[in-house]
C-alpha cells in the first residue's frame, strides 16, 4: 500500500479543475534538482482505498478532481485508487502525476482523465516552461491521449 505524506486542494496541478491533490512518497524516481527530495524518503500514512473514499474525498467537498501525485514505486496501487475513486464518485475526475518518462503498463489508462509523464529535467523546467521534456495529456474516454501541455504555459 503506498504511503502519502500531505494533502492539498489546488487549481494549478490540473487546469480548470478544483483538485484534492496527494503527495506519495518513497518517490524512486530521483530526480536531478527535484523540488521535494524528502518524498524520496518511505515516510507518512499508508492510504487505504477506504479512507480515500469515505473519508479524505467526502471531507474535500467541492473538489472536482483528485489529482494522485507520485507513486511510481507502485502503479498498481496508483491504478486500484483511479478505479475506486471511479466507482465512488462516479463525476469526479482522476489525475495521476508520475514522475518516469513512459507510461506504466500496470495501469488502465480508462481509470484516468489526465495523466502527467516525464521526469523533472533542471535545464528544461517543469510544464509551465516552454522547453519541458514533461507532457500533460488528457485521456479521451477511447484511451487515446491528447496533449495540453501547452495549457500550463499560457
Ligand atoms: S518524480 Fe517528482 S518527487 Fe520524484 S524525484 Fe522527480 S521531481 Fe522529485
């Protein structure tokens, strides 16, 4: 079960939606220059799917997104909180923020709306920069992924 070190609600992680976003840690990407290097450490609370759907989201009321951010060290677990949130709710959207440069097998791309790769690249700058190597793609309900990126830059 992955852990999480914090919560927030932000409009910046997802564009035009409210989102409840939760930090994973034990990040095992190890990023040159990442932001947060303690999320590289295996601390916080293990997240159980129940508390994530009876508890964290009915206490965010007004969140339009749960935007899950990390968990590389274990996308199954990424993809079992996609579906659940799915099941739950069924209007809420889901985003994941995965920090590897390809997209992992081990999820089901239909538990997701949008969906963030690429490692964090100190020359290249994150989304907001206009020579990022990391993409922002939307997932359009036949899987396929539509790139926004350019929506963090405007
Ligand atoms: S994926 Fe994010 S948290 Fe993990 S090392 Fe890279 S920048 Fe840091």
């Amino acid at each position: 079960m992955l852990k999480y070190v914090d919560t927030a609600v932000t409009f910046a992680e997802v564009p035009y939606e409210i989102s409840l976003c939760i930090n994973f840690s034990y990040c095992p990407c190890h990023c040159h220059g990442c932001h947060s290097s303690y999320l590289a450490e295996d601390i916080g609370k293990e997240l159980s799917i129940h508390f994530l759907t009876e508890q964290l989201i009915p206490s965010n009321y007004g969140i339009s997104c749960v935007c899950l951010m990390g968990g590389d060290i274990n996308p199954i677990d990424i993809n079992s909180y996609a579906a659940a949130i799915k099941k739950a709710n069924p209007t809420l959207k889901v985003a994941w923020y995965s920090g590897r440069d390809e997209l992992s097998p081990a999820i089901n791309i239909l538990n997701f709306d949008f969906i963030k790769i690429g490692h964090y690249n100190e020359q290249l700058g994150p989304l907001q920069s206009p020579s990022t190597n990391q993409r922002f793609y939307m997932v359009e309900n036949t899987g396929q992924l539509i790139d926004k990126t350019i929506a963090f830059q405007n």
